[in-house]
C-alpha cells in the first residue's frame, strides 16, 4: 500500500464518512459502494473491503445481475478463499441460475423468432438534436401538475453547444427557485425521486478543484455540471439534470475513466464551478 499524507487520509476518511451514509439509504448503489471499497482498501482496512465487496454483490443479485454478482465474490475469495458467507451466496446463485435455465419455455414449439423490425421512412434519416433532457423534465413537472407548461417554459433555458458561455448557466431547478415558482429542495426531491440518482450534498464535501479544472471550461459551465473528485479509475461527477444526454456525451468523450453521476444543489455546483473557472 502506497504511503499516504496526512491530508489524504483525510480526504479518504471524509469519502467513506459521506458515502457510508449514502449506501446506507441506497443499500443498491453499487458504484457508490465501489468508491467506499477503493477507499477502505487505500487506507488499508482489509475487512472493511471484503464487507463492502461482500455489500456491491449483494446489490447486483438484488438488481438480477447474477454473472456481476458472482465475479465480485470471486474477487472476494481471492482474499478470503474459505469466506463461509460467499461459498453460501455463490451456491444459491447457482441453484437460481439452473432455475432459470430449466424454466419450460412459454410455447411447445420453442421460443418464437422476433418480427423483423421495419423502419418508417421518417426514422431512416437522423437529426442531429441536443438531447438536454427538456421533454423528460418537461413529463415530470408538468404533465404530473407540479408546475403549469407556462412556467416550466418561462424557466427552462437550452444554451446553444455552439457557443461559448460567459459564465455558469444557472440549472431549470435553481431557476424555479429564484422564480418561487418551486422550492429547490421539493424539485431535487421530485427529480431523485424519479431519476433514482443519488443525491450527493456537495456543500459538505471537499471537492478536488483540479479534477474539475481537468475539464473542459465551457462544458462544466454550459451544462453545470461538475467532475469533483477522482477514485482509482472513476471520476465522480455531480449534476442537477441527471436527464442531461447532451452532457453525458460531452464529459464522456473528455475523458477515458469511468463516469460515476450524482445529483447536487444548483447553488452548490454554481459555487464550486464559480470558484473552479474564475
């Protein structure tokens, strides 16, 4: 294990303090599982990894993905050959799995071939559109009744990719806000509710500035999202729009590390952003 300085072993420490608290309310989020393993294992807490390793299979067999779930146990007998509790775990994913594979099929005559699929003449040729997550908004606040179509247009702004921003674009959740047409905290409850993003409160993290400055300005700035910090190959990123394709290409063709997302108060990404790219 690599010597570390006092500073990182606080800023691990902080990581496991915050994120302790987030799997605890999301027992199935494994990739914020995987940054509490990467830390414990940094700081050398080697039960504190096979416990987590053991919490990340166990979400993916509550999720149904039994082959993710069964290499993660793997990896813990690698540290833990004769781990009673994974060699139980492994033995009853596989009586489920040869369930599933003598499951009868649901017609005599075997599984039935798929439809060949025939495009319309209108899908055969592609727009280029900025998905930036406006219709899917659009659904939850209005067509649910939370806000009127007047106000939700009145507060939604789609900046133009093309050019450059002057400074932060404040999110459509901060603009609701401002407006009093819908408290911040109700809309980012709304939205996590939906989007099942964890919710990340970024005001009480030390974020690393340069992982944010490791991005492009005019990105972080048009679409308010923020890269705060990096864990082994991971960066973790914080948004207020988790609908946001258009964002999610850009900061995936900026870098070639995994992309972990987590939703964040406008006001807290607008300060950091703000302080990042003065």
């Amino acid at each position: 294990m690599a010597t570390l300085s006092p500073s990182e072993a606080a800023q691990l420490g902080q990581t496991i303090e915050m994120f302790e608290v987030i799997t605890q309310s999301q027992p199935q989020d494994y990739q914020s599982l995987e940054i509490l393993k990467e830390a414990y294992s940094k700081l050398g807490r080697e039960p504190d990894v096979i416990k987590t390793s053991k919490r990340i299979a166990e979400a993916y067999v509550q999720l149904g993905q039994l082959s993710s779930a069964i290499l993660e146990y793997e990896t813990i007998l690698q540290r833990a050959p004769r781990d009673a509790d994974v060699l139980a775990a492994l033995k009853s994913i596989e009586s489920r799995a040869n369930t599933f594979i003598a499951a009868p099929s649901p017609t005599d005559g075997g599984p039935e071939k798929p439809a060949p699929i025939r495009l319309k003449k209108s899908a055969e040729k592609t727009v280029a559109v900025v998905d930036d997550g406006k219709q899917t908004m659009r659904k939850i606040f209005v067509d649910t009744k939370v806000i009127s179509a007047g106000d939700f247009d009145l507060c939604w702004h789609s900046p133009d990719p093309a050019a450059p921003p002057t400074g932060v674009n404040e999110p459509f959740i901060q603009t609701l806000g401002d407006k009093g047409i819908l408290p911040i905290e109700k809309a980012l409850k709304l939205v996590a509710d939906k989007s099942r993003f964890t919710y990340l409160p970024l005001d009480k993290y030390d974020a690393d500035l340069d992982v944010t400055r490791g991005f492009p300005a005019d990105i972080c700035r048009r679409w308010c999202v923020m890269p705060f910090d990096k864990m082994s190959k991971s960066i973790l990123v914080a948004t207020a729009n988790p609908y946001n394709q258009q964002a999610f290409r850009d900061f995936k063709e900026a870098t070639q590390l995994r992309l972990v997302w987590y939703l964040a108060a406008p006001a807290d990404l607008m300060k950091y952003l703000q302080k990042a790219f003065r």
